[in-house]
C-alpha cells in the first residue's frame, strides 16, 4: 500500500537523513495529498502503477487552485525523492517524475540589512537586562557572524564549539558538517554566557542557548527575538531598524553573505561557510553585489 511506502521513507528522512520535524511534516502532506489524488482520481493504491500522466494530472489540479510555482515545485521535490527512495529500495523500477521539469521561477533577490543597520543592531541597541537580554543578544549576533540558519543556532551544542581552534562545527541540511571560525569578541561572549547559563538551575547542558528556564531555545523564539529587535525593540525611539518588510532570521544570514562578498570575499569560500551544496545557491547574491556596483557607478561616474 502507497501509505506504507510513505511512512517507511518519512522515518528514513527522520532517522536516517535527520531532516527537521517542519521539512518532515511538508514533506508527509504533500505526499498524502498525492495519495489521496490518485485514489480519488485514478483509483490507484498500488505506487508501481504510477506513471508521469498521474503525477502531471496532480500538479495540473494545483495550478488550476492559483497555487504558487514555488509551492508546486516543492511538492514536486517531495514526491522526486520518494520515488528514488524506492527505486534504492528496488519497491519500483523507473522514477515516472524523469519526464518532468519543475516549474520556472520569478528570480527573487535576497533580503538585506545593510552594514550600518547590523552595526545599529549589535553595538548600539540595548538588549533587555539579564540572562534573557544576553540570550537574545548572541541570538543575532551568531546569527549574522556565522552565517546560521535558524534550525542550526536552535539545535547547536556547547560540544560544538571548538576553542583551541577558534570555530565552530554546524550541522546543516542532510547531516552535513562545516566549519565556520570565531572571532575573538564572539569567543569571549560564548564562553561568559556558558558561564551565566551554568548558574541557572536545571539547565540545559547539551543545547548551547537556552531561555530563562533552562530549557533549550526554540524556532519561533529565534524568530519573534529577531522580528522584535529589527522593528525596534531597544532602540529607543522604537523606530524599525531597516526598511526591509521581512524581518527574519534568514535575514541576518543573507547579511553575512551579502556582506562578505562587498567585502571581497570569495564566493567559493562564501559557498562553504553558508553549507550550501551547490555554488548555483550562492550566486544569487553576485546579484545583489552587482545592484550596488551600478548604484555606485550611477552617482559616482560622471556620465552615471
């Protein structure tokens, strides 16, 4: 039955590729829709019978509902890697998701701080007193010093820190390992902070960030701390601190990508501090780089 070739491949993406708990739960709704659809549809409970009329009937009725081409794609890539799971496990014998091409995208730029905003944000606004003002204060500055996506500066470890060599270890997406170095300053803060956190009783003493109860940081904490400290928060006047609608966690790390490479460094060097696979991930942010070379070139040359 299709519902038990789909359970056996989300254990594998929880056991075995260590997926996050939100990339398992897309990836266990996308797929019981396709299962769903092709029951109603087809009346198919069998996945060898599957073949790319299905799976392109199925992305049809998406478009039809005005769903995104982004959002189609990743339906796409969820039922993509089933198939190669069961043509590892020999359960099919061809992936009928071959014949298909995913869906052409708008190009959407990265979103920013610029220079001066992450300075405003790290050395001139004042973090709430306390365990918890510390706390959310290394939330953004790991964020933006080592590149980290949210899921990474949630599950990060003190083990992971490696002072002698001045880096740290992240694990990023499937299980992957990099390292990313330290700087003196944020060395200095991780190891008073460990300090504090030892002083609270009950703490965590695996996870790296905890809150005020010793419990481990969370994803939506990560998210509400930055949210709060880019519209204002500590600033002052309660002015938001940059112009930028979205005011995420992945913000910061396009910042520490965006500003490395207006800084010279290499984009291949960018590439392995951000954990990316694939070079083609990175270069989304030569565009950026290119939009300020025009902007420099515009007001500075005299026939700009």
């Amino acid at each position: 039955m299709i519902e038990d070739q789909i359970s056996d491949f989300l254990q594998y993406l929880k056991f075995e590729k260590r997926y996050s708990n939100h990339t398992q739960s897309s990836y266990s709704k996308d797929l019981s829709q396709f299962q769903q659809y092709i029951k109603g549809q087809f009346g198919i409970e069998d996945i060898t019978s599957v073949s790319h009329f299905h799976v392109r009937s199925w992305l049809a009725s998406f478009k039809e509902d005005g769903l995104v081409a982004s959002s189609i794609n990743r339906k796409l890539s969820a039922l993509n890697s089933l198939f190669k799971f069961l043509l590892r496990k020999q359960i099919v014998t061809k992936n009928p998701l071959r014949q298909l091409h995913a869906m052409r995208l708008p190009e959407r730029l990265p979103s920013y701080l610029k220079e001066d905003e992450t300075h405003e944000l790290l050395e001139e606004v004042q973090f709430e007193e306390g365990f918890k003002g510390f706390t959310d204060r290394l939330i953004c500055d790991m964020l933006y010093q080592l590149g980290l996506r949210r899921s990474e500066l949630v599950n990060l470890k003190e083990k992971d820190i490696e002072w002698s060599l001045a880096q740290v270890r992240i694990l990023g997406k499937g299980n992957k390992e990099r390292l990313v170095p330290l700087n003196p300053g944020l060395m200095e803060d991780l190891k008073a902070y460990i300090e504090e956190k030892q002083k609270l009783e009950g703490a965590d003493s695996e996870r790296l960030l905890v809150l005020e109860t010793g419990k481990p940081v969370y994803g939506v904490y990560v998210y509400r701390v930055v949210n709060d400290y880019l519209n204002g928060k500590g600033s002052g006047d309660l002015k938001p601190l940059t112009s930028l609608s979205k005011k995420s966690p992945h913000v910061m790390r396009h910042s520490f990508a965006t500003h490395l490479l207006n800084n010279g460094a290499n984009i291949q060097a960018i590439k392995d501090l951000l954990g990316h696979s694939s070079l083609a991930a990175t270069q989304v942010y030569t565009h950026n780089n290119i939009d300020k070379l025009k902007e420099i070139h515009k007001t500075a040359h005299p026939r700009g």
